[in-house]
C-alpha cells in the first residue's frame, strides 16, 4: 500500500511533466495570437480565419518539432516514477 506522500509526490510530478510538454505549444499559441491580433488591429481587418489557421499551423509545427522531447520526457517520468511504483506496490 503506497502512502498519501508517495501518492501526492508523484502526482506533483505527473503535473509538472505535463506542464513542461504543454509549454512549447501554449507558448507558440500565445505568441502566435498576439502577433495575429496585432495586425489584425493595425488593419482592421476581421477574419475568423486568419486568427485561426496561422496559429494551428504554428502548433502543429511546434508540435512536430518537440515531439522527441515530449516523448522523451513522458517516457522517463514513466519508466523512472510510474513502473517502479507499479512493481514494487
């Protein structure tokens, strides 16, 4: 039986390990999005879809870019914190 710290530290850690992967992409988001609104506002043009596509496109190559480290990064959370506590519990 695992006790409540060893429950609460690994979910801390669960935590933080998302964090750092969701990082990259809700950072290129945030950026994307203020570059986005400021043109749009310097232009006054309102297109849904000019606020839309760019910032998917820039996740999307974001997301193709990081995705060693996300999978790196998940899968040493798992193998050093999760399979451990399912062996051993």
């Amino acid at each position: 039986m695992l006790g409540e710290a060893v429950i609460y530290d690994v979910l801390r850690q669960g935590l933080w390990v998302a964090v750092s992967m969701a990082a990259p992409l809700l950072t290129v988001a945030l950026i994307a999005g203020l570059a986005i609104g400021l043109l749009q506002a310097l232009t006054s043009v309102q297109e849904m879809t000019l606020t839309f596509v760019p910032k998917v496109g820039a996740m999307l190559v974001v997301f193709w870019v990081s995705m060693s480290f996300m999978t790196a990064t998940l899968t040493d959370f798992f193998t050093s914190r999760i399979i451990p506590l399912i062996a051993g519990g």
